[in-house]
C-alpha cells in the first residue's frame, strides 16, 4: 500500500512513518504543507490519503477540493483527527472521506484500521445516511 499523510504535527508523521515501516509490502509519504501534498498526488499515485483535519492556513475540505481536481480517480481519503464528537465526524465524512481515525490511535494498530476502511466503502455510504438523518 502507497499512502500519503498530511498533518502538521512533526510528531505524528514520524509515528505514522513507524507505523507504516512495519510491513514491507508499504510505503508511506509525510508533509505537513499542502501544497507540496498536492504536487506529490498529481506526480505519483497512492492508494489512500491520510489527512488531518485541523491544520493551520487551509481547510482539509477545500485541500480535498484540490485532490480531486488533480486526478481522475483520486484515492481514498481517511481523516486522522482529535475531532472525536460524532457531529464533527458525520461532517468530516461529509466531505467524501470514507472513514475517520481519531487521534490519540495505537500506531501497531494504524496500518489494519487503514486497510479496513479501505476495504469497506459501504461504511462511508452509512455515515453518510446518518449525516443526512441528523
């Protein structure tokens, strides 16, 4: 699996690089600047995008925007966040994200959370009726 994370915490994007360097079969990118985020999805191709939701100067949805505008199959989003109130995910997947991972995460446990909301596209479609319910 190729993955990128977007998050400003230098902190975190180590982990996530720790995380990932677990399994030999993946690869992850870190930044913590979005504009370089977006220059490296137009050059290279991921399998999922792990993103922060609260990042200073940019809004993850608008920065969302942006992906989606450089590719014609953008891969999947996943939010790495602190917004743990439900309201707040429901928003967040609103935005075409097909699952949230709240912060603090137990990193061992990261690269299998990643992988099953991957492979659980019907999930995103629930959080998204339940948006639509509130």
């Amino acid at each position: 699996m190729r993955a990128l994370y977007i998050d400003d915490d230098r902190i975190l994007l180590e982990l996530v690089s720790m995380s990932f360097g677990t399994d030999l079969e993946s690869v992850v990118r870190v930044t913590s600047d979005a504009n370089e985020a977006v220059d490296l999805i137009r050059d290279e191709k991921y399998d999922v995008i792990l993103l922060d939701a609260v990042m200073p100067g940019i809004c993850a949805a608008d920065l969302i925007d942006q992906i989606n505008a450089t590719s014609n199959c953008p891969p999947p989003i996943i939010y790495i966040t602190g917004l743990a109130l439900e309201h707040q995910q429901v928003s967040l997947m609103q935005t075409g994200a097909v699952g949230v991972i709240t912060k603090p995460f137990d990193p061992f446990d990261l690269l299998r959370h990643v992988r099953q909301l991957i492979d659980a596209p019907v999930a995103s479609d629930h959080a998204s009726d339940a948006g639509q319910a509130a």
